[in-house]
C-alpha cells in the first residue's frame, strides 16, 4: 500500500521552530536559498551541492542582494554555486536556521528563507565550479542528506505539482 505523501510546507502552521543556539535576535542573519529541482518520469528530482569547508549537502544559499526580490537572489545564488538556469518562484517554502563558519573561531546564526527554482539546464561553466560538487536526489533521499531538521522537513514535503495550484 502506498503512503500517502505529507503536504508541501509553505510558511505556516507545519513550520518547525527554529533553533538559534545561544543567539539573541539581533545577532541574526538572513539569507535566501533556492531549492533546485526538476521532474523526471513524473516524480521530481531535488539538485543537493556539496559546502566549500565541510563538503557535507546543502542547497544554493546566500545574502539579500539590492534590486533583487528574495526568489531572485535565491536564483542568482543556484547560479553562482551550483550552475542552475531557470525559473525561481515567489513562494516562499519555509526556512531554515543554520550556523554560518565565517572563519575557524568566528561563526554567524543565520535563517534561510526557501524559495523553489525550476532547473531548465545545467551550466558546465560557472563562478564556483571546482570548489562544489552536485547531484540530484529525490526530495526524501535529499532530506536524509542534509544537517538542518527544518531543511529535512521542506525537502520531505515538497510537492513542485502544488507551485502552480
């Protein structure tokens, strides 16, 4: 019998709190991250890259960016990290907390707001090529990969058939 999937989280009640460890309010940092994907054989397919210290899984991620909307600069970031054209959505899927090494003693908290990006290609050529490295997963082995539990949770859930309901 199969399971039923959970419904695609988007910014609401099924949000996992966010844990900020040892943080006060003001000593975080947001960020935008596109979770890349694209459909294969009906079932959609999750694009995971690797960090640039750790090497452990994580989606495209970086800072606001003037004259650009949230899903814009989550756009711009799939394209500088991992090589992605294509089409990023103004939906926010809910966010993140992750802590940011900025040096070996120095590290930030940070929350990233999710916005979806459908991959229409794959540059070979891009500003971080050599430093990363990347594969798709479907969103359930995508959830297995990364650290964040908020992360799991968005990845578990999405649905990109429900982007355009």
């Amino acid at each position: 019998m199969k399971e039923k999937p959970e419904a695609m989280v988007i910014q609401g009640p099924k949000q996992l709190p966010i844990l900020l460890k040892g943080a006060r309010k003001t000593d975080v940092r947001s960020q935008f991250a596109a979770l890349c994907y694209r459909m294969r054989k009906g079932e959609p397919e999750v694009l995971l890259i690797t960090s640039r210290g750790s090497q452990r899984w994580i989606i495209p991620k970086g800072w606001p960016m003037a004259e650009k909307t949230p899903a814009e600069a989550a756009l711009q970031e799939a394209w500088e990290e991992a090589g992605v054209k294509g089409k990023a959505y103004d939906r926010c899927l809910g966010l993140f907390s992750y802590t940011k090494e900025l040096s070996p003693k120095e590290s930030l908290p940070c929350i990233a707001l999710v916005y979806p990006v459908h991959v229409t290609s794959l540059e070979k050529n891009f500003p971080e090529k050599g430093q990363r490295r990347r594969k798709w997963f479907s969103p359930k082995k995508a959830a297995g990969k990364v650290s964040e539990p908020e992360l799991k949770k968005i990845l578990k859930t999405f649905d990109p058939r429900l982007l355009e309901a």
